[in-house]
C-alpha cells in the first residue's frame, strides 16, 4: 500500500518562501514520477510541477523561476521550494506518485497553502 504523507503547509505573506515535502512509502521507488499539483478554491487541480526518475523536471509557466521541485531518493521524497510567494499561490497543494509496479496514480491527503498579509 502506498502513502504520501505531505508536510511543510502555512500561512506565509507575498514575498515569502515555504518548503513542501513529500515522503512516499510502499511501492513506490526512485524510478517513479513524483510531482505536485494544486487545487485552489473554485478551481480545477493543475499541475504545479514534476520530477521524473531520471530527474527531468517540468513547471507550470506560472511558478517557473519561483519553485524548485527536487527529490531525495534515499529518502524517497519530493520537495517543493517556493520562494517569492503570492497570492495567487494559495492553494491546496497535492503530492502525486506514479507507480510503475502496480500502474497506479498516486495521492497525499493536501497541505494547505495561504499566501495573505
């Protein structure tokens, strides 16, 4: 069985920087895609970015140059560097995993994101 056990979460006001991580277990491995989506409120979940096994990553254009996805695999966690945080960033924020074993999608449960002065 696998989990996603999302961390890192708060309230932070524009301009600041917060650190999400994500800490897989079960079968997910380092080759695995892992990534992060949001869902803000009245809106659809989209993809914030993602890492691959191979380390290839990808942004949405709206957080290329503030965000930094990166993973640690000994760990087997993902992590989200946001910096220069606005309010449009508010969001649930959603770790995601793909599993090559069993060619299942993956879920946290969100942490909640609020940029607010």
């Amino acid at each position: 069985q696998v989990q996603l056990v999302e961390s890192g979460g708060g309230l932070v006001q524009p301009g600041g920087s917060l650190r999400l991580s994500c800490a897989a277990s079960g079968s997910i491995s380092s080759t695995d895609a892992m990534g992060w989506y949001r869902q803000a409120p009245g809106k659809q979940r989209e993809l914030v970015a993602y890492v691959t096994g191979g380390g290839s990553t990808r942004y949405a254009d709206s957080v290329k140059g503030r965000f930094t996805i990166s993973r640690d695999n000994a760990k087997n966690t993902v992590y989200l560097q946001m910096i220069s945080l606005k309010p449009e960033d508010t969001a649930v924020y959603y770790c995601n995993a793909f599993s090559h074993s069993d060619l299942t999608n993956y879920w946290g449960q969100g942490t909640q994101v609020t940029v607010s002065s």
